[in-house]
C-alpha cells in the first residue's frame, strides 16, 4: 500500500468524506501492519457499515458482484 491510486481500484464508490477512512486505513497498515490493518477495517464496519460498503467496493469492486452503486440503482413505486 503505497498510495491512493495504487490502493483504490473504482474511486466513484466513494463520497468525498470516505477518503478520510481509505487515508485511515493506509495509515494503520504503514504504521502497524496487517494486524492495525485489520483492526482498522473491524472499527470501520463497526461505525458504519454504509460507508465500509463503499469503501469496501472501491478497493475490490469485482468481490461484491450483488451490489450495485447507488447511482445505478432503480426504485419503482408501488402500485397501491
């Protein structure tokens, strides 16, 4: 993990305030490793799963094939 670019594969996931979770990430690996890495994923979910979804997606978006980015995604009314 060296960079923004080189860890984050689709940034349109991402909302302006979900790079300061990606930038906490890469602190946590540069300075403890795999191990702070983990634990910084864990406290992510753990405070927010929307955004950990987000971020999630914009590192790896081919693993959550089932989601859809919210942009793309289609409501329709009920008929009552």
């Amino acid at each position: 993990m060296t960079d923004d670019e080189d860890l984050v594969e689709d940034p349109s996931w991402l909302k302006d305030h979900d790079w300061i979770e990606v930038n906490k990430l890469r602190r946590a690996y540069e300075d403890g490793g795999e191990d702070a890495l983990v634990k910084a994923w864990g406290d992510l979910y753990r405070k927010d799963l929307d955004q950990f979804t987000r971020v999630a997606c914009a590192f790896d978006p081919g693993h959550i094939g089932a989601l859809k980015k919210p942009s793309k995604m289609r409501v329709t009314p009920l008929k009552i």
